[in-house]
C-alpha cells in the first residue's frame, strides 16, 4: 500500500546536518520525479541552536505543508521544546529517535506517535568520516521508498569535488541507515512518481521573483540584507551581472530605493528587496516614485510583525503598510505571488507594470514562500518585460511636459541622455511642465492622472487565480492560496463544488472582475495569515462580498495548513 | 567636454544652463550667487545638457534643479546622495552634481554623506553651508554653533557642538574636498570645474549666507581668507591643515588618487541558460 503524501521533519541542532539531509531528501525525489516542498524552521540566530528541515513529498504537486508530520527523525532533542508546536504530530505518525540521545521529549511523545529507535550516532560512527544526517537520510529514503539511484546522483553533485572518500563515507552512512529501516513496514511508501509531463524546477520562492526581476528586464538594484529577503539579493548579485546589470550593496533601506529611484530616472529598471522593517524605512520614498512618476520595483518578503517580530518565520501582515502605508493619496500597485514558483510571474508582471505605469511597484512575498524550495512544474513565464512610454517629439517646437494629462495618465518619458527633454522630476506637487505648484488645480490635476493611469489600466487575467464553481468560494492572496487550494480540492473530492479565488493584483482593486469570479456564490470564506483580518477588512473596504462571510485569519509563525482551512469550510457547509 | 572659444566656434553660455524660473529664495541670500557659479562652472565645462543630471534633497539651496535648464531630480530631504550614486552607478556615461544645504547634508543626510565619502562615486556634491534651517523659518543646524540662541527650537542654544563638513569629509574618504564662499562665483565656478573634472567623490563646501535668519552672516565677506596652501593628494596632510584652520579658509585641500567605485559589468550568458540551473 502506498500513499499519496509524506510529511518529514529532520530535526537537530546546528551542525547536524538536518538542513542538508532535507535538501539532498528533496533534491533526490526530483530526480525521480516526485514533487515537494522543503520549509525550514530555524531559530534567529542563524546558526547553533534548534533546525528542522521540513519536507513534503507526493507524485503531484504539492501546495503547502501536510496537515501532520507522518516521519519525524531526530539527530538530537536539543531545544526542540522551542518549535514543538510547528511539528504536529498524531498517533499516526513515527517518531525516529537515537536512543543514545534520551527519551522522546513528553510534548511530542504525548501525541502517541508510534516510536522507533535507531542507534543513528552509532551507525554513523563505524564509518569512517560517517555522519549522522546520511544515516538518517538513508532511513527516510527506506521508509518513503525513494530509488537509490535518485540519492545516488545527489551525492554525487554535491560531494563531487570533495572526493571519493567523502561520497563512500556518505553513501556508506545512507546504506546503513537504509538497511536498519528497510523491515519495519511503516507503510508511509510513497506512490510512484509520474515522470511525464512539464520539466520540473528545483526552486525557491526568492529566487524565482530575483528569476522574475531579470526576465522583466530588470538591470540594477540595490541592497541591504534583511531576512527573509537576502537570498533574493544573493541570487540578483551574480546572476545581474552575468546579464549586464548591477548590484549594489547600500548602506541602509533607504539608500537602497533611493538608489533605485536614480537608476530608474536614469532610465534603467531597477528592483530592490526587503522585509517589513525595510519597507517601513522605504516609505516615504516609494512616495517619491509616486509623485515624480518614476517606476521602481519593492519586494516585501513579510515576515512576523510588528517591529522585528519574528524574523525568521511567516505571516502576511505586512498587508496594511504596503496598500495605505504612504502618506498622502499615493496610489501605486500591491501585487502577491500566490505559491513559490509564481514568485517569478508576479515579480516579472510587477517589472513590467511599474515600467508602464511609471510607478512604484510593492510585490508582498512572504517567508513561507521565499525561503520554501519546491519541486514545481517550470513556472509559468509572463509575456511581459519592462517597456517605458519613451517622449518622441523633443525636437519640436512646443516645451516638453513631463508630465502631461494624458487620457491614459500615462506621460511620455524623457530620460537623460534625450536631447530636449531636460526637466526636473519633482516629489514636490507640480505643473506639467514639471515646474513644483501649490495650486489647487494643478494638485486636482496630477493626483487624478496618477490614479487614473491605474485605474483604467487593462491588467487581463492576471488579476487573479481563480479556479473551481459552486455556491461556496475560498478568498485568499499569497502563501495562503496553497493550503486553500487543497482545501478546496478536498472538498471537491468528497463531492462538494467550490471555488478558489486568489488575488494576485491587490492595489488597484477589480470590483468588477472580483464580482464576475464569484457571481452565483452563497458563501465566502476569506483565508489570510495576519491577527487583525487585515485582508478581509481590505475586501470589505473595496469589495461588495456576496451572501455570507466568514473568515479564517490568524497570526504566524506557524503555517495555514489545508486541513485547518478544510475544517473551517466544513463548518460552513 | 572641453569646449574651446575661437572664432568661429562659441560655446555655451552659462545663460545657457539656466530656466526661466524665478529662485524663491529671499532676497540677498548667498544661493543666487552659486547658482551663477554652478551655471559658469557648467559653461566652463560646456556640458551637454541632457547628458547632465543635477539631484537634491529638500531645502532652499536643494531648489536648484529647477533653477537650472539640465535633467534634474529633486527628491526629498537627506537622500539626494543616495538617489544620485544610483544615477551615475546605472549610467556612468553621465554627469553627475549633487545639491544641498548643510541640514541636508550632514543631518537628515549623514548615514548617506559618510558612505557617499567612502564609496567614492565620480560625482560632485556642492554644499550650501548657512548654518541654519531656512526652510522651516530658522532652526539650528548640525553646523550651527552650540552657543546660538536664536532659534525657537533650542532657545539656549543647541548644546553641542558642530560638525565640520570638510573635516568630517576628509575622515570619510571624500577623494576631493574644496571650500568656497558664495560672494565669489568665478572661484566658485573654478571649485566645481576642477571637482567634477577630478575623478571620484568630490565634496564642495561652500558658505553661503542665510541673512534673514543669520544676518551677521554677512560680515563672512571680511572672515574669510584663502587656505593658502596647494591642494594635496595626502588626506593626512589636508586633515593636519584643515585642523589648523579655523573653518573660513577657502581652497583645495585634498585632490586624491582614489579610484572611483564603479562596478562594471557585461553580459556573459543569456536568461535562458541562468533557468536552466533550477531544471530538475
């Protein structure tokens, strides 16, 4: 018998080896054609103290974390009590645990998993160079009956250089953990994978929206680290430059969008990359870009708030200061991937928007999704790259106005280097003619264009995933779309329509299509991962909502699974 | 560009960089006089227009982008460093000057000033040094003096005491640092040629009078006196000399030998081979 998803948590202090285990876990189901997902939970102190790796795998693709953990392997118990509540457990599951390390710690022992026990240190140290990580590694693969020759190939990519003797000490490590688990019959084998079909990616959600910002035209940016935004920086860093742009490291958050902000008058696309706290210190330049009708791309990988909050872990409550949090009437665009490998699609789209529009562009990613590597179908490649409404006719007789009231808001750009365009773009209110005016006319004038270039913009399809019919419908954004997206399929195995709704353009609002996508509907459920309802009350704001809402909100750090959102569209039915 | 007056050949005037737009400064204010500095200085230079951008922050002296006939960008108060290393850094082709006054600079701006000094972008920041917020009607500055009473904000005086910007330049690793005085804009002119002809980070300090809110300002005419030295490639040697100074000398103190922070890159491999490393 087998089964269609296997939940594992490799678990250990810094320096165990539970991260890389994991990676190599995932990175071999890919090679065999499974599909997963890989989260890590790690404290804030980078390294030392508690690690887990966490990884679903399942022959199709998968969309959040298992309700449950089904494997729990444990190099050490060491502060484990810190994230037990991020490793649910049933009497399902197996817990793995080196005796050598002392009992099953009482708050994970009490959900009465079934234990196993398997001299992990032991085993690893009859081999010369062993280490724990691969003997656990080969009693997961055992457990899930993952092919050797999928791990196999991962050794050798990742211990190539190092040489034969560390890929013999590893695969000697893999073979006795294997062999210790290939007779308890735990039934956790997973179904065998379907290796047709679309190539598959191996890929984080950071990386793909730093993908994203290259393919959208993308060719400077400028950073300051902040987790669980860097690796999208890490990742710009080399691969800009190998495609001609530039990556700068900035002093602070807000030189990194006022550097943009220069590139971009300059002419170049540009992108910069933060997390709450950043995106607060951005702020009043984002406004800036508003006013002076300079396009910039923004990545928020939100992370618990407020204030430092938890750095390492998710939520999306970075919501609010991203659609209201500039002062003044400062419209500009709020869009949110909906899974890790649309991390690419949105932040292209995003390049692409802000270029057209000639605006700020705020992509609200989230930890979940940044620092998530999944197994994913080759993402979905948007049709867009940067294109900026360029002025024509500078050599002509009249002044060049930069910023025109055209019917479409948008004004043709001069950028420097076009003989005849010179002007000064202005965060202060201004004509035109690019001249700073207090006038009431000129203000009605600039704030109605700046809003009507969104407004009656034509963003297609785009706006939002929507899938699914019936009379009960799951409103979402973001990471939350996955554990929706399977709740919903849940609920449609068993013999119940409903339809998934995830809002891929937050700022400006789509009454009309949002309308359209769930005309016919009774019941609405909002899905969100924040503690004040921050989206609902935003749809409530924006949106007439049909029959009646519900809401499933609650704070990070720990993720929506699908079953809380499948028992919450349960109670409505 | 150099351009060369012959016969037949004229070049630019410095009528040539200015706008139509009337400066809203005060009248006597030591602002007008750099601006006909920076508007000889770019003459001088004979610098295309649209290859030339000017960036500022806020502020009364940070209004000359719209004073002036280039590509300009006034953005807002303390970032005008940032937003023009991102200019010159995304296209190095261009010419770069930056404006500003001392609360600007060195207050709102700091962080900014310090790393511009450090990383040394070839650029030119031109400093409008009054001591005072004029702006917001005449608060103390980080250059006005602790013992200055005038200000509604701090009536016993700010307490502390001020920074030195070309001091502070120097000990940043600004690669060029000058001091000039408004009521001279030919010397001005000249400060600014040479520092933007000088590669790398170059800092401009120049007093310019506020006298509606610092009205003794005006006796700066018979304070200043040049520095007296030739300018030195030895940031130790202009430190030791700027110390000595009592902050009025004018002149060149430093012309160093810096090079010029400007990431090159070029295009190796195409976006398709870069996804091709997530392939499974």
């Amino acid at each position: 018998m087998t089964v269609d998803s296997v939940t594992i948590a490799l678990v250990g202090s810094g320096g165990a080896g539970a991260m890389t285990a994991g990676q190599m876990l995932l990175d071999a189901a890919a090679n065999v054609g499974w599909y997963g997902l890989m989260s890590r939970s790690t404290g804030p102190q980078i390294r030392g103290g508690e690690a887990a790796a966490l990884v679903r795998l399942s022959p199709t693709p998968v969309h959040g974390p298992g309700d449950r953990f089904d494997i729990i392997i444990a190099f050490d118990w060491q502060n484990v009590e810190r994230f037990a509540a991020e490793l649910p457990l049933s009497d399902k599951s197996v817990i793995i645990t080196d005796p050598s390390q002392g009992e099953v710690p009482a708050v994970l022992a009490a959900s009465g998993a079934k234990q196993v026990e398997l001299p992990i240190k032991e085993l690893a140290g009859r081999i010369p160079g062993g280490r724990v990580n691969m003997v656990g590694l080969g009693a997961v693969a055992a457990i899930v009956g993952l092919p050797r020759a999928g791990i196999d190939a991962v050794i050798q990519k990742a211990l190539g250089k190092k040489g034969d003797a560390a890929i013999q000490a590893s695969n000697a490590g893999i073979d006795a953990g294997s062999k210790e688990a290939a007779g308890w019959n735990l039934g956790l084998e997973l179904a065998a994978p379907n290796k047709e079909g679309a190539t598959r990616w191996n890929i984080s959600g950071n990386e793909a929206a730093g993908l994203g910002a290259l393919k959208g035209g993308v060719k400077f940016c400028a950073a300051y680290p902040i987790t669980p935004a860097t690796e999208i920086l890490e990742w710009l860093a080399p691969n800009l430059a190998k495609t001609g742009g530039k990556l700068v490291q900035a002093e602070d958050e807000l030189a990194s969008i006022a550097m943009c902000l220069g590139a971009s008058f300059s002419g170049v696309p540009s992108i910069t990359a933060t997390a709450g706290p950043g995106l607060s210190l951005m702020t009043e330049c984002i406004g800036l870009g508003v006013a002076s009708e300079t396009p910039v791309v923004i990545v928020d990988v939100q992370r618990g708030g407020p204030s430092t909050g938890i750095p390492t872990k998710s939520e999306q409550s970075d919501l609010n200061i991203a659609v209201y949090g500039l002062h003044g009437d400062a419209p500009h665009l709020v869009v949110g991937p909906t899974s890790i490998g649309d991390c690419l699609f949105t932040t292209q789209w995003a390049v692409h928007l802000a270029e057209a529009l000639q605006t700020p562009a705020i992509v609200l990613s989230d930890q979940a999704m940044g620092q998530s590597r999944a197994i994913v179908d080759k993402p979905a490649d948007a049709p867009h790259k940067a294109n900026r409404l360029l002025a024509t006719d500078l050599g002509g007789e009249g002044k060049y106005l930069r910023y025109a009231n055209t019917e479409s808001g948008v004004s043709p750009a001069a950028i420097p280097g076009m003989p005849g365009g010179e002007h000064t773009a202005d965060g202060l209110e201004h004509a035109e003619n690019a001249l700073p005016s207090s006038q009431a006319s000129d203000h009605q004038k600039q704030l109605d264009k700046r809003l009507r270039k969104l407004t009656s913009y034509d963003y297609g399809d785009a706006w939002a995933d929507v899938e699914g019919e019936g009379e009960i419908a799951v409103v979402t954004w973001g990471s939350a779309t996955g554990p929706s997206r399977e709740a919903v399929r849940r609920l449609e195995a068993a013999g119940t329509k409903a339809r998934l709704v995830a809002i891929r353009l937050i700022s400006p609002v789509q009454p009309a299509k949002l309308a359209a996508a769930l005309d016919g509907v009774s019941k609405v459920l909002v899905v969100e991962q924040t503690h004040g309802a921050q989206f609902h009350k935003f749809l409530r704001g924006h949106y007439d909502l049909p029959g009646k809402v519900s809401v499933f909100s609650r704070p990070g750090p720990l993720p929506i699974r699908a079953r809380e959102v499948h028992e919450t569209l349960l109670s409505l039915i | 560009m150099d351009t060369h007056l012959t016969d037949d050949v004229v070049g630019p005037l410095p009528g040539d960089y200015k706008s139509d737009v009337k400066p809203i400064w005060c009248p006597g204010c030591g602002d007008y006089s750099v601006l006909a500095g920076i508007t000889r200085a770019m003459a001088t230079m004979g610098l295309e227009r649209h290859d030339t951008v000017v960036v500022s922050g806020i502020g009364c002296s940070s209004r000359i982008p719209a004073y002036t006939s280039v590509y300009g960008y006034h953005t807002v108060h303390g970032r005008s460093l940032a937003v023009a290393s991102g200019v010159k850094l995304a296209r190095p082709e261009l010419n770069v000057l930056i404006f500003g006054g001392d609360g600007d600079g060195f207050s709102i701006g700091g962080n900014h000033f310090l790393h511009a000094c450090r990383r040394n972008v070839d650029m030119t920041y031109i400093v409008m040094d009054n001591q005072v917020y004029g702006m917001t009607k005449g608060q103390a500055s980080p250059t006005t003096e602790a013992d200055w009473c005038e200000s509604k904000l701090t009536p016993e005086g700010p307490g502390v005491n001020p920074i030195q910007p070309v001091a502070l330049a120097l000990a940043c690793g600004a690669n060029f640092v000058a001091r000039g005085f408004s009521n001279n804009p030919n010397e001005v002119a000249r400060l600014i040629v040479e520092g933007v002809r000088h590669p790398g980070f170059s800092v401009i300090h120049i007093l310019s009078p506020c006298v509606t809110f610092r009205p003794e300002q005006r006796n700066w005419k018979s304070t200043v006196h040049p520095y007296g030295r030739e300018p030195t490639d030895d940031p130790n040697e202009a430190m030791r000399a700027v110390l000595e100074d009592d902050g009025f000398g004018l002149g060149i103190f430093l012309a160093g030998n810096r090079r010029p922070f400007q990431p090159e890159s070029a295009a190796t491999r195409s976006i398709a081979q870069i996804e091709e490393g997530f392939a499974v």
